[in-house]
C-alpha cells in the first residue's frame, strides 16, 4: 500500500481592536508554516517579523530534509536580524518570536512509509495539536511566566492573566546567535496543528481554542474564527492563527480512502517529542532545562533588561 500525505491549511491575521499597525508575520505553503511576532519601536518589530519569515521562505528552496536544516534556516534569519538591527538605528533592538512546522522531505517519507513534521519555536508564539480530541500544546513558551510555571511559581491559569504574561525570554535578532527549541512529531491521519501568536493565547485559554477548532470543518473557517474570538474578548494584541490539517490516504490505484489507524495517547505522542528531542542531538534542545538556567543564573537583572528591550507595545 502507497499512503500519501497531504496537508490542507487556512491562515489569517488581525491587527485587532487596540493596536494601530500589525506586527505579527505569517507564512503558508505547502511544505513550510511560520508564524512570527515583531516587537521593537518605529514599526521595528513589522521589518523583524517580515524578515524572518522571508528568510525561511527563501532558505526552504527545495524543501527541508530534518531538524537541523530547520533549526539552521531559523538561526540564520536571527543572524540577518541582528545584523540589521545592529546597523541600522531606526531598527535598534528589534526583534522578532518565530514557530514553524516545516514538513520533512526525506527518503522515508517519500516511500510512503511514515509522514513527520519538525516544530521549530522561539519566544512565546505557540504551535498546538489537536489528536483524538485532545488539544495538546507542542511548543514550550519561552517567557517569564511559562519559566514561574516551570518553577512551580505559578498556575498555568495565572501565567495567563499575568501582569508580565508578555515578556519573552527569548527572540530572534537578540543577540549573533540563538537557540531554538526543535522537535519533531510522525503525524497521523485527522491531526490537526494550530501556530499562533500570542494575540489569541492572550484572550483565549486552551479550552475556548478548542471549542473553535471542534466546531469547524474547514481550517480557513477554524483560522479566522479564532481570531474573532480573540477580538471579541478584547483583541488587545494583532493575531495570527495557521491552522493546519493532516490528510493521509491510500495512494495505490484502488486506494483513495483515508487511512485509518490506533491513535496514541497524549501521553504517548509528548513522550514521543521529549525522546525525537534527545534522538536528533545536535539540534535537540531541553527547553526546560534552558529556561531554569535562564532564571537561575541571569536571575531578575536580565529579566528588568529583556523588560525594557522587549516588553510588546
Ligand atoms: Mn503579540
């Protein structure tokens, strides 16, 4: 049996009801999604935003064989950021949150045999799953709140009404190089991913983003109404919303029917992510373990300095 993948997507964005311009980026191919949120003063944080998302546009060419390439591709958008941002005064610490899924064009896939996807994330922009009814987050938010919530601090439901619920503890064009958190997830038939900017994590918890996604069959329709919900609750920040399904079927000629097959848990699939993370090595990353250090040895000083570089608006 020859299986093929296909992904079907819908995107939009939203500067919303309070802010004037619209920072956030996207970027929806067939192979490639991206979802970036600027920051930075002057219109700063549009020409970070649009610039990483140029920069994996333009790097992807042919396609994205692994983890790596992907995580090469996000550390050389950071690189042209800082450049930038380093030259040119009206663009002076300007920086930019970035979450993509690149598809994985390799042999095995080709083959028919296994379909993967690489999550790539920097700063607090988010990439859920939605499998067997269950909404998963699979990026780790690098922000002040999400390092108290790691500590033990705090609740997942005050991270989200923080008074300092924006602050990112890392971005693209920060500093000459950053670390990027990469894993990478064997999709199944009916999965169903969701790249976001803050704008609607802000207004919206896990529970109503789910509710939108459960009630809409098409991904354009579950897009663009999650960001009304963001406005009617207030759209205080722009949004971005990519949401992404994953179609496998039989490809054989007296195929043509979805394949169907055991869904695994959530508990199975983040294990899954936690070991792809330690499998890939080099471009593996412990999120947590990033964010503790963070805390433990920059402390309060560095987050008083990412405050003032980087808080949003
Ligand atoms: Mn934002």
């Amino acid at each position: 049996m020859t299986r093929r993948m296909e992904l079907r997507w819908g995107a939009t964005t939203h500067q919303g009801r309070v802010r004037q311009g619209n920072e956030d980026a996207f970027m929806a191919c067939p192979n490639l999604f991206v979802v970036a949120d600027g920051m930075g003063g002057h219109n700063a944080g549009e020409v970070a935003s649009a610039m990483a998302v140029a920069s994996l546009s333009a790097g992807a060419g042919q396609g994205i064989k692994s983890p790596s390439e992907l995580e090469l591709l996000i550390r050389s958008a950071n690189a042209a950021i800082y450049t930038a941002s380093t030259t040119y005064a009206d663009q002076r610490g300007m920086g930019t949150t970035i979450t993509a899924i690149a598809r994985l064009n390799n042999d095995e896939s080709e083959s028919g045999q296994r379909f993967e996807l690489a999550i790539a994330n920097v700063g607090d922009s988010r990439t859920y799953l939605k499998r067997n009814n269950e909404l998963m987050r699979v990026t780790l938010d690098h922000s002040y709140v999400q390092a108290l919530v790691n500590e033990g601090f705090i609740s997942i439901a005050e991270a989200r009404v923080h008074p300092r619920r924006n602050i990112v503890t890392r971005a693209l064009g920060i500093e000459s190089d950053v670390e990027v958190d990469i894993s990478v997830i064997e999709v199944q038939h009916g999965d169903r991913f969701v790249l976001c900017s803050d704008g609607l994590v802000d207004e919206a918890d896990d529970e109503e983003i789910d509710t939108v996604l459960y009630s809409h069959e098409t991904p354009q329709m579950a897009a663009e109404d999650l960001v009304t919900l963001a406005n009617d609750h207030g759209g205080r920040d722009n949004t971005t919303v990519i949401v992404i399904d994953v179609i496998i079927y039989d490809a054989t000629p007296a195929g043509g029917m979805p394949v169907t097959e055991p869904m695994s848990n959530v508990d199975e699939v983040l294990q899954g992510v936690i070991s792809e993370e330690s499998a890939t090595e080099s471009a593996a990353k412990k999120p947590r373990f990033a964010v503790r250090k963070m805390v433990a040895v920059v402390g309060v000083i560095a987050v008083i300095a990412v405050t003032i570089a980087l808080i949003i608006g």
